[in-house]
C-alpha cells in the first residue's frame, strides 16, 4: 500500500474483511511476538509469571479439584500454561499457529522433561484428538474469531472432551470489546517494533458496529525510509454473559458457570475477562 491508501481508505471497515487477525502466524512476526510473551514488563501477549501462577493455581485446585487429567490448551502460545499444568502432574497438548511460540514451547518442554506435546497448527483445521479432562482457550482470544469459526471451535472441544470433562473459556467481556472499538485513533513511532523490525510509524484506529457487537482494528505500519505501507486488521465479537451461556448449550454443554475471573477473583489486570466453565454432559 502507498500512504495515498490510506487516505482512500472505506472509512468503516467490514468486520474481518481486511485481515482475520494481526500476524501471529508470520514467522518473523511471531519471532517479535515471542519477545512480548515472555515480557515481564507487561501483561499484553501473554500474563506475567505472577498471574500466570496465580491463574493455573485456580485451574488446577478450583476447576480441576487437584486431580491430574489430560489438558488441550487451544492457542497456547509459547506453553506457558501447560508447562506449568504439567509440573502439576497433569499431561497436556498445546496447540497454535505461531512457529516462534511452538519452537519455543516445545525445547522448553524437552529442556524439563515435561509431559507436554505441541502442534503447529490453525485451531480452526486442526485435529484436536479425543479423551481429555479438560479444553481450554485462554486470554481473550475467543472473541477474535468470526461467530461460525467460534461455533465450529465450540463443537470441536465438546468431541475432544471425554464423557464429563470441562470446558474453560476466558473470553473478553461485552463492555471490553466495546471499549476496544470506541479507542480514538492515535499514532507512535518506533525505531523497531513488533510490526516491524524498522523505523516505521504505527498509526491505530477503530470502530465499534453496535447493532452487531463488533470492534474492529486497523493497523498502519508506515516504513520511515520507502514511506509504504502495510495494514493489519483484527476483529473482535463481544458477547453478553447470556449470549455466552446460549453459545456453549447450543453446542451441547452444561452446567456454564461464570466467573469474573480465572483466578478466583477480581482484579484491574483482569477485568477485560471473564471465566467461563462448562460441562460436557456425562451420558454423550
Ligand atoms: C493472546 S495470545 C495468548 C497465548 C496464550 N494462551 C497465553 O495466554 O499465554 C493468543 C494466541 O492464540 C494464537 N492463535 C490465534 N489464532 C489462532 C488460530 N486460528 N489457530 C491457532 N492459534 C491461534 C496466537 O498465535 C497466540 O499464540
């Protein structure tokens, strides 16, 4: 794109029409990523060791009564869930479409000897395999699929639980997603940065569509030596707790519950959130 492109732009984007989501799956980008994963500087790609602790400790005592079982982490990013799920005694499958998070994942995984196996892959054509105690997918990410690919990820869970196992979703709240798409517009420079690893200016904006609870993000990336541009675009779909509850039964869950967190309670660092678990119904 040319920066003339910019000015020529839809002023309202279509909801995903732009881009499904921003790069992960790049392997340079996911490269960067990896860097903000690990960060302990702030909370954005991944939670810091502190919460991350404090959220697998609610998973294991709390949803999982301490008992060990064979856990899907659904977009695991670099393992830092599973790792610690394992070290607890539980066996786990991580699955996510970024090189950089896998790689990581899994030398880490062989470095400790831990029970966790990792794939490459796209949650929305992945094999999930069968019999786990419990699935999972974390951070928000729930809300960034289109509602039929969220469905479909639904329906997938749901056949790779075995008979009573659980569901944990920790999407974003409604009111989040609205204050996403409601951001004004704004800009940084960057000698480097996560979209690029040159001098470049970031310009964001975003829209809400309120009759259909949906934000979406433009991103930008102006290169500061040739001036051209690339645009990333990210989705989100907000849902009220009832509309959550509605999704997970129609997708043949029971016993939802909700929770303002998962780690037990409630805290400005998690507030975007909230947790969700469902039953797979015993008899299926
Ligand atoms: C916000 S990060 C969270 C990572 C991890 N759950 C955590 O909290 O540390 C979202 C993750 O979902 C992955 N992801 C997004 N869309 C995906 C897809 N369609 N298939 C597989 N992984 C996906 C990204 O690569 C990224 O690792």
């Amino acid at each position: 794109m040319k920066l003339q492109d910019i000015i020529n732009r839809t002023p309202i984007p279509q909801p995903w029409a732009e881009g499904e989501k921003i790069p992960w799956n790049d392997p340079d980008f996911s490269q960067r990523m990896l860097a903000e994963h690990l960060s302990q500087r702030h909370d954005a790609a991944s939670r810091r060791n502190d919460l991350l602790d404090a959220q697998v400790a609610w998973i294991h005592e709390w949803v999982l009564s301490g008992n060990p079982t064979q856990i899907l982490d659904l977009g695991c990013g670099p393992g830092l869930y599973t790792s610690r799920l394992a070290r607890l005694g539980h066996t786990c499958v991580g699955i996510d479409f970024s090189p950089a998070s896998i790689g990581y994942a899994k030398a880490s995984a062989a470095k400790e000897g831990l029970a966790c196996r990792y794939r490459l892959a796209d949650i929305r054509q992945a094999e999930y395999g069968a019999g786990f105690g419990l699935v999972m997918l974390l951070f928000g990410e729930f809300n960034v699929f289109r509602m039929e690919d969220a469905r479909l990820i639904l329906r997938q869970a749901h056949a790779a639980l075995a008979p009573g196992g659980l569901l944990l979703l920790e999407p974003h709240t409604l009111e989040a997603v609205a204050e996403i798409g409601k951001t004004l517009p704004h800009w940084v420079s960057h000698s480097s940065g996560l979209f690029s690893p040159q001098p470049h200016l970031l310009l964001t904006e975003a829209y809400w569509d309120e009759t259909r609870q949906i934000a979406t993000e433009r991103y930008f990336v102006i290169d500061a030596a040739a001036g051209e541009v690339a645009r990333h675009a990210a989705s989100a779909q907000g849902y009220s707790p009832a509309e959550y509850e509605q999704l997970l039964v129609e997708s043949g869950f029971a016993e939802v519950t909700i929770h303002p967190s998962i780690s037990g309670g409630m805290d400005a660092r998690q507030a975007a959130f909230c947790g969700i678990v469902a039953r797979r119904g015993s008899e299926q």
